[in-house]
C-alpha cells in the first residue's frame, strides 16, 4: 500500500490518481485534523492509538501497512508546511516510547516490525541551497525516526514537475 499526504488545494490534487484499484490511501489539507496535544495518550492509554478523534488517530498503524509514503508539502523555510507537520506530529504513535541508541543519537523504539520507503517533495519557486539543505537534514532524521528503509527528497518548482515525478 502506498500513502500520500500531500498540502495541495482539492482542485491541485484532482486527477492524479485515476485507478480506482490502487492500493492508496491519501491524506491531505482538505481533511480536518487537529494540532497533537503532546498528552501521550497514544502510547499511556490507547498504545498505538491518537486519543484526538478526528479521522486522524490511526496514523501509526496506517504506517505500519504501508510500503512507500510520499509526502507533499511546500517547502517552508527548509521544513514543511503546517499540515504535514501536524500529520507527521499525530504519526508518533507508530514508535513506542522507549527509547534506544542509534549512532550515538537517542531515538524511540519501533512499535512495529515494518519498514517503508520515505520520498518527499518541495515545491516552491524560490527554495534556496540553505533551504534545501536544511529540508534534506530533516528528512534524513524523519526517516531515522519512523525506520524507513530510505529517504529520497525532491525539489520542484511548480506542481506539474511534482505530478509528472509521482505518478
């Protein structure tokens, strides 16, 4: 199964996935999500499961089952947009809470025996060098973070070259 969370309006995003037998699942700025609280509960008192109902709470196990998440997002400073960190803050349930030393760096456990590939594409007119340096960084530490067997990162500047480089 393949996930895409993706920032773009409806009308951005309409078209580029036309078969309706795709094993997909997307994820994007049309849904209503709400910010992560910090609380923990999804590792206290529902392990595995976000306490905020809001369509949102089984993002961990959505990982879980995937083979590939693609995220999309304009390229902000180096980071990504306000929706995709929020989905990637309400995704911590697909860690658990301990934690264990990887290259001298403390990360948390893996709550699941499962791996996917991790590709991210910017988009923007202006990304500069700094920019896009800073946005490989992070992607790099995201992928160490969700154990992802990989991380490709992209940089594009307008939408078109992002749905020619998806699909």
């Amino acid at each position: 199964m393949k996930i895409i969370v993706h920032d773009l309006q409806q009308q951005e995003f309409a078209g580029w996935v036309d078969d309706p037998n795709a094993e997909l699942t997307v994820l994007s700025d049309n849904d209503t999500i709400r910010q992560c609280m910090g609380c923990f509960g999804c590792w206290t008192k529902t392990p595995g499961v976000c306490v905020i109902k809001d369509g949102y709470q089984n993002i961990g196990e959505l990982l879980s089952k995937c083979d590939e998440l693609i995220i999309i997002s304009k390229c902000m400073y180096g980071s990504y947009s306000p929706f995709i960190l929020n989905v990637l803050n309400r995704s911590i349930s697909y860690m658990l809470p301990y934690f264990v030393t990887k290259n001298g760096e403390t990360h948390h456990r893996n709550r699941y025996d499962h791996q996917f590939a991790l590709s991210v594409h910017f988009y923007g007119h202006d990304i500069t060098e700094a920019e896009m340096g800073t946005a490989r960084t992070l992607v790099a530490a995201n992928s160490m973070n969700l154990y992802s067997i990989g991380n490709k990162v992209y940089f594009h500047n307008s939408l078109q070259n992002v749905k020619e480089a998806v699909l």
